[in-house]
C-alpha cells in the first residue's frame, strides 16, 4: 500500500489488524481521521498512523473507562 492514495476501511482495518466495525466506532467516538467521499470513508496512512502513535485511540478510551 503506498501513502499517497486513499485507503478504504476494509484496507485500513487489515492494516490496523482490526475489525471494520471498530473503526466506525473510532472514526464516530474517538476522532480517527477519517474523511467521507459520497457513502464511504477513506483514509490516509500517515493520518491514521499519526493519530495511533499519539495515542488518540486510547486516550478516548481511558476516558470513557473513568468516567464509569
């Protein structure tokens, strides 16, 4: 996969080793950058690596755990 395209979510999810369904959830309750061409979302590399690398992904989820 080069950098340079956009990626579909089933290649992001294979990329990530997640499943589809856990990046809809990302893209709608953690802020993964995501951008919605017509009825599907596409990514970039560099976007969703830049946002795993500063632990956005899990900072959302630490949140949500104090908060219960």
């Amino acid at each position: 996969m080069t950098e340079d395209r956009w990626h579909s979510v089933d290649e992001v999810a294979a990329y990530l080793g997640v499943k589809r369904d856990t990046l809809y959830k990302w893209i709608d309750r953690k802020n993964m950058p995501a951008h919605k061409v017509g009825r599907l979302w596409k990514f970039k590399l560099k976007e969703v690596d830049k946002w795993v690398k500063l632990g956005s992904h899990a900072a959302s989820s630490n949140r949500a755990a104090q908060k219960r």
